[in-house]
C-alpha cells in the first residue's frame, strides 16, 4: 500500500488542491473522465476544449461536476476556431480554474476573477510570461523543450528557473517531469508544481487508444521528433514512419482545405466565416492555421483510434520514463513519495 502524504506550495494553496499535480488540457486525451480522476486524487485535471464546440464544452463541464467535487480546470487555446466561444462558456460556467494559452487572456482573466475563479497562462517564452503576469495570471505554466506538442525552444532545467525569477507568482514546470524525482527536481529549481501530460496519458483512466498506450510504454526518450513542419509550430511528436512523412511534406493546402472542412464541422463554425475570419489575420496566421487544419485529424486517428499509420501522436521525452500504466490515484501518490524520499536525501546532504 502506497503511504498518503500532503504537500503545501502556493499552487496547492493557489488552487485548493492536495498536491501540486496538473494534467494539462490535451486534445483527445484530457476528457472529463480522465479530468475528475486527477482532481480526485488530489492534483488538477484541465479539461481540453480545442476539439470541443459550445455545446459540447458546456456538457463536459457538467460531465466533470458531476464526475467530482473537487476543484478543476479547462483549457482556451486562444489560436484555435471557435476558442473565444469556448472560453465564453467557461466564464459563464464559472469554471474554477482557467489555462489559456497562444494569445491575449487579460479579459479572461479580469471576467473570472470577478467570480473568484484563478487563470493560468501556458508560456515557452520570458517575454510571454512577463505578459502574462502583466495579462492578470495567477500562475504560469512554464513549458520547456522536453513536452509534448509545443514545448519552447529552451530545456525547462533552465527555462522554469530563469522565468521564476523574473516573475512573483507561482510556477508549474512543464516538460521532461513523470515521476517524484522529476517534482523534487521541479521545486529546486523554484516551480510550485509540475504538470504531468505524457505521464498521465499512460494511465488506466486515460482515454488514449491502448495501441498507443503500449506504443508510448515501449519508446524511449530519443524516440522523438520537434519540428515545426508538422503543425506549424514547434511541436514534438512520437518517432513513427508516419511522423516522419508529415514532417518532410509539410503542410498541403489541398489537404489542409479538406481538413477545414471537416473541423468546422465538428466545432459547428460556419466555414466560410472561419475562412474569412482567417484571411483577416493576416497570411501568416493563415498559413499557421493551415498547418493546424493539415494536423487535426492526424492527431486524433493516433490518441483514439491508435492509428500509427495514418496518426501521429503527440508525446514528451518523458515517454522514455513511461514502464507502467497504474491508475491515476496509484501514480499520484507514488510520485509524491518519490518526492518525499528525494528531498529528504537531498535535505540529509545538507550540514
């Protein structure tokens, strides 16, 4: 039996939460089943609305209220269609917790401060976090090299404590951490906590096909790629023959016109305003955009259906520290363990 302890930082105290875990708001994967049971055992589950319309975000936050009590979070991916629709349920559903990410969350976070709902702002950059402490923040989560999909361009070994020095409110370190020791690391260093995708995605509860569930469990940490031909930006995805391909071609028009169908579809946005709406940004934007569109459903065959070949997964470097698939309680509690055990190691060292 696993002993149970409690860990206090400021994001535990931030969030109401027992340990400083985080699930972070991944496409496919961060479902409302998989949300509640993190939260359950303690950490912050972060529902992903990317893929999600109005509707169907509004019912996935019903779904996880009534999946658990404890608090959560969800996801806007301000890039994204539609995702200033998504972010608009949110506030009007009073979500606890907020995560916004690529683009301007002042308002979000003015609007849900007003009903006493915290913000975290994902950021690769110091200036991005600069902002978004600027923006309203009440936490950053600080996004090195190592994650999956779009880590920055610096390691989070020296990206997390370059940034949590510069800012004043707390730091979740993302990227490379699957384990207590990665968490004692992460405090070291002067985060407040970790998020933990690409080891949560390889749980009992996760939603990820077990095809690619067994996959993840038998790469390793090179077996990786980051590129930003893929979807446009620098984004890490799992080494396959397929990943591969997507890389070298780059993004297709032809294919990524098709794709935008399709995802206007299933986010229910008209598709000519969404082209229109995507004109006026401006052609890189669009070009970006493009490159997303091209990607979508690549990403979705690989994390539901387990489709290697015609999928390509999103995975951290973390995969290579991936051997088990306990249930999230099971893990959540053996990382704050190993947690424990490495810090009092290191507190021994100290004379």
């Amino acid at each position: 039996m696993i002993k149970d302890y409690t860990m206090k930082t400021r994001i535990t105290k931030l969030l109401g939460i027992k340990y400083p875990i985080i699930l972070p708001g991944m496409s496919w994967i961060s479902t409302p089943e998989l949300v509640a049971a993190v939260s359950n055992a303690g950490g912050l589950g972060i529902l992903a609305t990317g893929p999600l319309n109005p509707d169907q975000t509004r019912k996935a936050i019903k779904r996880i209220r009534e999946l658990t009590k404890k608090p959560f979070g969800a996801g806007a991916t301000l890039l994204m269609p539609g995702a200033r629709e998504n972010a608009e349920v949110l506030l009007e559903e009073k979500v606890p917790v907020i995560n916004f990410s690529l683009g301007k969350g002042d308002w979000i976070a003015k609007r849900a401060h007003e009903y006493g709902g915290k913000v975290i702002a994902t950021v690769v950059t110091m200036k991005h976090a600069l902002a978004a402490q600027r923006a309203g923040a009440d936490a950053l989560q600080v996004t090195g090299h190592e994650a999956a999909a779009h880590g920055g361009m610096v390691t989070s070994l020296v990206l997390v404590p370059a940034i949590v020095r510069a800012v004043d409110i707390p730091v979740i370190a993302t990227g490379g951490f699957a384990d207590g020791y990665g968490l004692a690391a992460a405090l070291s260093l002067g985060a407040e906590g970790i998020a933990m995708g690409t080891r949560l995605s390889v749980t009992k509860e996760s939603p990820v096909h077990a095809k690619t569930k067994q996959a993840t469990l038998e790469m390793g940490m090179d077996d990786t790629l980051y590129s930003n031909r893929f979807d446009g930006l620098h984004c890490r995805v799992m080494k396959t023959k397929t990943s591969k391909k997507a890389i070298k071609r780059g993004m297709s028009f032809p294919r990524a016109f098709v794709a935008s169908v399709s995802i206007s579809r299933q986010l229910r946005l008209n598709w000519f305003k969404l082209l229109l709406g995507t004109m006026v940004k401006g052609p890189k934007l669009m070009i970006q955009l493009a490159h997303m569109a091209t990607a979508f459903s690549q990403i979705q065959r690989a994390t539901e259906d387990g489709d290697l070949k015609k999928g390509v997964h999103l995975i951290g470097q973390a995969q290579g520290l991936v051997t088990d698939m306990p249930t999230v309680d099971e893990l959540i509690k053996r990382t704050v363990g190993e947690a424990k055990d490495a810090l009092n190691k290191m507190n021994s060292m100290m004379k």
